[in-house]
C-alpha cells in the first residue's frame, strides 16, 4: 500500500476540519467538565498556587517594583510631554497653543496584562501627534532623555523592523517605540480625562483611579499611518483584544504567570532564540481560557497542557477569524496567509495575533526548538494528571542537563561591561541560524533558552582559552545545545555546522577587540558547576511519556571540536579542544586536525 504524502510543513485546511476534530481542540464545547467536588479541589490547588506565584514575585503586588514601575512611568510621561512642547514651540502653526495635543504613553505586553515580575521589560508606545516624527523620536528624544537622571543603557534601533528604543530607568529595562496620529481629536479626548503630568505630582497621577487609564486604539487609529507604526501599534491592540477575550483576568492572569515561570524553569521562553515569549504564551493561555469560562486557574492549567501538547501542529492557534480585509479607509496590508505565501505555509508552530494585519507571533519556532516545546508539554501534562499536587514540580526546576550527555557551550565575552550588552545581543540574534544547522540525519540540536552570565577578573579566567584583557572585569554569558545521535553515528563533523552561524557573527561591523565568542563540545561531566547548580530539580521523579524525540546513539562519539570566532592574537590550541585561531579582528577558522577526545557518555534517560 502506497503511503500517504508527509506534510509535516503544510497547514491543513481548518474550514474542512471534521466536528470531531474541532471538537477535539476545544473549539464547540468547554474541555472535559468538572462535577462539584473537583471544583473545590480545583479551587484549593488555584489558591495555593497564586499564593506561591505572589511570594515568588511572579505576580505583581503593591510592593517597591510595582511603586517604582509607575515611577519609572511618570518620568516617561513627563519627558514626553516636555519633549512634544517643545517640537510645538519649535513649529508653530495655527491651532489653539491651549489645545494642543500631548504624546499618550500606552502600556503594552507584560505590564499591561498585569502578569510583570521584578525582571521584566516593559513595554511601552509613544502615540504621538502629528507634529512629532519617527526622526525626532530617535535623536531629540534620545537626547532629552539621556539628560535625564536615572536613564542609562540608550540603545535606538531606528532599523529594525519594529523600530525601537531601549534603555533603562532606575534599573528597569524600557523598550518604547513609536506611532503617529494623521488625526489627533482622540488624544485631545484622551487628554480631557488625564491631568497633564507636568502638572501632577507623581503618586496622584498613577493611581488615581486605582490602575493606570490608557489610551484605547482601533481601527481609526491606522489611518494614514505608515508600516513601522501599524507594525508599532500592533502590540498594544493585541494586548488590548486579549484582555477582551478572557472571561475572567484575575484566572487567566495566574494561570499565565504560573506557565511563563514553567517555561523559564525549563528552558523554553525565548522569542529570539527560537521559543515561545510572552505574547505568544498569552494568545495560547486566552484561547483555552476563552473555551472554558468558568474554571480556576488550576483547571486552566490542566487544559492548557493537555491541548497544547497534543495540538495538530501546524494547524494555527486562533483568538478570532483572520481578517483577510482591511477596515474601511485603511491600505492593504500582507496578513498570515498560507494559502498565498510559500514562507507562511511552511511556519512550524502559528499563533496568530488577533489584530488587523493578523500576523504569525511564533514564526521564529524552529524544528529543534518545537520538538523541545512538544516533550515539556507532554511532561507537564502528564504530571499534573497524575497528580492534582503536582503544579509545584512544574516549577521546581528542569532535569535537562542530566538527561543529555554531549553539549554545544557557546562562550560569549567581552572586558566591558557596555560591549559585552551589544555583543551578546548580536550574537543571541544570530544563534538560530547555528540551531538551523545543527540539525542533520546525524544529529538533533536540544537548545536550552538561557544564558548563564558570570563575570571575573582577568586573573580569575585566565585558565579559559589565555584571554587577553584590557585589565578589566571580564563578563561572559554561556549558552547550551544539547546534542542526540542517530544510531550507529560513531563521529560527527561540526564545522560546516558552525560556519554560517560564525560568518554572520565575525561580520558584524561594530565588533571591536576584547569581544570574544567560542563554541566547544563538552561531556555532561564537563559542565560548570554553577550552571546545574541554577536548574537543579527537586523530588521530580517523571515517568518517562511517550518520547518525540530522536533516540540518541548510546556509543562513544569522537567530535571536530567545536568551531572558535576569535579575535586575539593567538596561536593555534590544537589538542585542547578548541580550534586553531586566526590573529585577523573578526575572523576565524576551524582546525581539521582537533578531535574531541573519546569518553564514556552518560546514558541518556
């Protein structure tokens, strides 16, 4: 009998799905219902479990981060008010000098849906009027706010697809971008409600009704307005249309904290790297919260995993029908379509965000990184069928680094504080392209989504590849890839693995001397202490589920040591387990002759 074509890569077409099959997913009816006494089970576990998520920090409160937050707000509101005058001042015209409109701060991601913790971003657009353009945003601006106390970290990304700036403020990192109203009538309406900061002491403007009023966008907002601030909007309107869509905030937002910390724990929130990241959770968690209005957050949880780690990947995840037109007096715009674009048709995971243009929020996810994605969830779904009590071990910590035996570590430093931020995030930026490749009828890449930063003197590190130092504090961030085998691989070349990835990294224009990146094969027994230390896991005792994975070649693995992009004058290390190194800035090579040397490898579980 002839097989079925595999398309493991195409979307089926959701209008034909069976009823059964949409049943399945939750899309007619509320997952599985619950009798009255295990709703009270459900409600005890969902108390407890907001319990630990507030002293764990992981749900805001009326603490100091919180107080400083809406600092941190009130600064960017003045600045902005002050900045907004003087363009006015600068550019007069005929209207009313009473009634001119301010920028509007808004709120978005994390903070606005009140799932934040002490380590967050926040996220925030500048809507601003007319008179104000994206080029006076990314230098007059800049330069007010640099002027400011408290401001460090100025980093504009007036390129990127999004354009961005980001900085910090008393110690919080602030990513704020930028649109501009062709029509400010609303942000007059707007401003009627809100006293003009420059005119508020601080406390009275952030809590004077108790939470912080923003300005609420729709479609009317879109005209006449360019990609980049559409692109801009766009994160506000699906924070928005999320909070819309959940019957009950206070449900969603424990069960959302609750599985951002299960994805942190285990290695897995990161939207650079490849993963999932906060919207993308927040879209998953509104769907089955959408189909299942009255359960505690607990239930929320269950179901969650239980649907998602059975999900007929790619079929999209949907909070409303993808609008295929635009609204009445907005342009056309592309939108998620796999019907018409090759490139969608062939994303791994869709999460479709419900604002006009409806766009992919997962198109990062990778093979290695959605097979990483589909194990946990399998996991945490069985745990917590089997166990009601269980939802503590899901937080507890990750086994992953006893469960693998040969790793990728890539080694990113620099001795400055200032270069090593811009070092790393080019390099964090440019390593899907190494997943990407990784990944060969031989081997199958496991990446684990942190970096685990440590920082030293130089006479504290000299035994990590003869660094040389400028003399100060040396800072490295330490990225893994596991690595499984297929069945009788006995060795492995990882050059042509690593050359693309490292041409993109010794490109880059603004390196300078002193940043520094390695990537080395390394044994289980060779990972620094530290690092297992940070994700050990406690009584976690899983049986093992169903594995998705590739089963790993229990044989001894001889290795083309790793490749090295260096850029000191040094001589080769052959034999050492790194590479052979060029003295050229920003150039390097791999050693033909380096063989990682053969040991016994821990058996994967």
């Amino acid at each position: 009998m002839t097989k079925p074509e595999k398309k493991d890569h195409l979307l089926p077409d959701i209008n034909a799905l069976s009823s059964e099959s949409k049943e399945q997913h939750g899309r007619n009816r509320p997952l599985n219902p619950i009798n009255g006494n295990q709703k009270c089970v459900e409600a005890k576990q969902s108390r407890e479990l907001e319990s630990t998520l507030r002293q764990r920090g992981l749900l805001p409160g009326e603490g100091s981060d919180e107080r400083r937050r809406r600092t941190v707000l009130d600064t960017l509101d003045k600045v902005l008010c002050k900045w907004c005058s003087s363009l006015q001042t600068a550019r007069p015209n005929s209207e009313n000098k009473w009634k001119r409109p301010r920028v509007a701060l808004v709120t978005f991601g994390s903070y606005r849906l009140q799932v934040h913790r002490p380590d967050s971003d926040l996220d925030v657009l500048a809507l601003s009027p007319a008179i104000c353009t994206r080029g006076d945003f990314f230098t007059s601006l800049v330069t007010l706010l640099e002027e400011q106390p408290g401001v460090d970290d100025m980093h504009p990304i007036p390129s990127a697809f999004t354009p961005v700036l980001k900085f910090r403020v008393d110690g919080i990192a602030v990513d704020m971008l930028f649109a501009r109203l062709a029509d400010s009538t609303k942000l007059l309406q707007f401003q009627q409600k809100r006293p003009s900061p420059l005119l508020s002491t601080p406390t009275q403007y952030s809590a004077q009704q108790g939470v912080r009023l923003e300005y609420l966008i729709d479609d009317s907002d879109l005209a006449s307005m360019d990609e980049a601030g559409m692109r801009s909007l766009n994160g506000v309107r699906v924070t928005q249309l999320i909070l819309e869509t959940v019957p009950d905030p206070d449900s969603f937002r424990i069960a959302l904290a609750a599985i951002k910390q299960w994805a942190c724990v285990h290695g897995l929130y990161s939207n650079v790297l490849g993963f999932l990241g906060g919207v993308n959770f927040a879209i998953l968690v509104a769907w089955v919260c959408k189909r299942n209005p009255n359960d505690e957050p607990f239930d929320l949880l269950k179901k969650f995993f239980r649907t998602f780690a059975s999900w007929k990947w790619p079929m999209p995840v949907t909070l409303a029908p993808i609008q295929r037109d635009p609204p009445d007096g907005i342009p056309s715009l592309g939108v998620w379509d796999p019907e018409s674009n090759p490139r969608d048709r062939h994303h791994l995971m869709p999460i479709i965000t419900p604002a006009y243009p409806s766009m992919n929020s997962s198109y990062n996810v990778g093979i290695p990184q959605l097979r990483r994605i589909k194990m946990e969830m399998t996991r945490a779904s069985f745990l917590l069928e089997r166990n009601s009590g269980s939802w503590k071990q899901l937080l507890r910590g990750s086994d992953f680094f006893t469960k693998h035996s040969n790793f990728l570590q890539i080694t990113i430093r620099a001795d400055d504080y200032e270069a090593f931020l811009k070092w790393q995030r080019l390099c964090e930026s440019r390593l899907r392209i190494l997943l990407v490749n990784l990944e060969t009828p031989q081997i199958s890449a496991w990446p684990f989504a942190k970096f685990f930063r440590r920082k030293g003197s130089p006479a504290d590190v000299v035994a990590i590849n003869n660094m040389v130092s400028n003399g100060n504090c040396l800072h490295e961030s330490l990225f893994f890839v596991a690595l499984r085998f297929a069945p009788g691989t006995d060795s492995v070349n990882l050059r042509y693995c690593t050359s693309d990835f490292l041409h993109k990294v010794n490109s880059w224009e603004e390196r300078k001397r002193g940043m520094d990146l390695t990537i080395t094969h390394i044994l289980q027994s060779d990972l620094p202490e530290f690092v297992l230390a940070d994700t050990k896991t406690h009584d976690c005792n899983l049986s093992k589920p169903a594995p998705v994975e590739m089963k790993e070649n229990q044989g001894n693995l001889k290795s083309h040591a790793a490749a090295s992009s260096e850029v000191h004058h040094r001589s080769s290390m052959a034999g050492t387990g790194t590479t052979r190194l060029t003295p050229k800035l920003a150039r390097s090579t791999v050693s033909d002759d380096i063989l990682g040397t053969p040991q016994k490898r821990h058996r994967i579980g």
